[in-house]
C-alpha cells in the first residue's frame, strides 16, 4: 500500500513538470553507465530525475563534473510517467546560450558557415551565428555520407578548411553539443535527376567502380552507381566477378529497378543483347 502510495504521488509530482523545465536538485547516486540520478527539490521521497552520462557535461570525463551531494540545476527533456523519472540535461544549464542557439533550430533550416577541421570522420562547421562550442572547434558537424551524393574518397576533395558553406540543419545532437549539418542536402540529387530521365529496361553505358564478392558498382552518371549482382554479369555462370570484369571496365548494362526512396540502382550485364555488346 505504501509503494502504490509512493508511486501516486511521484506520478502526480512529475505531472505536474514540463519538458523545457529547469529544475533544480541534488545529486543521489552515481551510477556508472547510467549516470546520476538526481532528488528534485520538492520531492525528498526517493530520486525522480536521471541524468545520462553524455547530459552530464560537453567538457572532459562527464563523471568528473559531479559528486553525491552536489546541488545541480538542469533542463528537463523527457518525462515517463511509466518508470516514474524525468530525464535531465545538465549541459543545458553548464552551456545556457549554445543550448538556446541550437534548441531554437529547426530540420530543414538553412545555416552558414565555415570550415573549422577535417577529420576523419566528418568535419566541423563554424556556423556564423553560432556561439564557440566549449570543446569542438565547430558548432556545426557534416557526418561523411552527408558531405556529399558522391562517393567520398578523400574528405578533402569536398572540402577545405576556411571554406565559405552553407548547409541545411538535421537535428541537435544534445550528448556532444552540436548541429548536426548537411551539406549534400542543399546540393540537387544526381539519382533522382537520373530516375526522371532512365526507364527500367534502357541500356546504358557505365564504367565499373568497385568490385564486391556478391557483384560490382558502375557509374552510370555523374554521382550515380548502380549494382549488377553477380549473377547478371555475364550469360554464362562466373565464380567471382574478377573472372568478367575489372575495375575500370567500360561496360553496356540494362537498368532493371529503380528505388528513389533508398537512392538504389539494379543493373544488368547478362540482359544486354549481343547485338548491344
């Protein structure tokens, strides 16, 4: 009886908070992988608030920046009555005008900015109107697969530090404090272009990229590839596609389907006419 008690009034505290709150309260217990939880003031009964290992801080070892007992104030950003707990951002308040700046974008929203670092794995924005990240030498953040439509080779063949950009944001990426950016979605999509002027069963001239154990990539336009499966490299059965082909290879195939939404092209080299060849 007493636990359904406590249950009630918890769920009726919590109820009565909002996501975008600040709330205040003191650290309970620190738990490793799950990260600290959290007595709100004004509940004393047991910890209401958890805050996760990535929420904690931007700057160093998150677990460093806290310590039971420790008074916190933070932003609530989920709410489950279910479990009994909100979910809190310290890195809201220790960061209050980047939190503002980045809460306030919206998907699809156009920024500007500048080339900060290139790193291997992706590159780092200084957005304009941003403020200085406390850590990363950019706000803003371009992921590989959103630098460009085309295959990637070197990062720097994309781009180059100073570079003027102007990218469209996706999200805000709250456990590393940063705008989640793309810059091949200002850029028009060289598949769909090619989608509008190819029908399934046209032949096309392309030339062989890569070479995979289950078939090869060739590029049949500018920022297109598409997959012949080993079975439709030739008419006649190969063990590997080193036995039809080599990368380089200017080839004749058949588009066979075209799937714009998963940006994906099946392609035929057995389906081509000898007449073709």
């Amino acid at each position: 009886m007493g636990a359904a008690l406590g249950d009630h009034e918890s769920r009726e505290f919590l109820a009565g908070i909002r996501v975008g709150d600040i709330c205040g309260g003191t650290v309970a217990e620190i738990t490793g992988r799950q990260g600290v939880t959290v007595t709100l003031d004004g509940f004393s009964a047991r910890p209401l608030g958890i805050v996760w290992p990535l929420d904690i801080s931007w700057r160093g070892d998150p677990h460093l920046a806290v310590k039971v007992g420790q008074r916190i104030t933070a932003e609530v950003t989920a709410i489950d009555l279910d479990t009994h707990h909100a979910r809190l951002a310290m890195t809201a308040t220790e960061n209050p005008e980047l939190w503002a700046f980045l809460k306030s974008r919206h998907r699809g929203e156009i920024l500007s900015g500048t080339i900060a670092a290139i790193e291997r794995f992706g590159v780092f924005v200084g957005l304009d109107d941003g403020p200085d990240h406390p850590v990363f030498p950019g706000v803003g953040f371009i992921t590989i697969p959103e630098l460009s439509w085309r295959r990637v080779e070197a990062l720097s063949d994309v781009v180059q530090v100073g570079q003027r950009v102007s990218c469209e944001f996706l999200q805000f990426d709250t456990w590393h404090g940063e705008a989640r950016l793309s810059l091949k979605g200002t850029q028009p999509d060289p598949f769909q272009a090619f989608a509008d002027r190819v029908a399934i069963g046209q032949t096309v001239q392309g030339q062989v990229t890569k070479l995979v154990p289950f078939g090869v990539f060739v590029q049949v336009a500018d920022g297109v590839e598409g997959l012949v499966h080993l079975a439709e490299l030739t008419s006649t059965p190969v063990a590997t596609p080193e036995d039809a082909v080599e990368a380089g290879d200017e080839v004749t195939v058949v588009v066979t389907d075209i799937d714009r939404v998963q940006r994906k092209l099946s392609l035929s080299r057995r389906q081509v006419s000898s007449d073709s060849l």
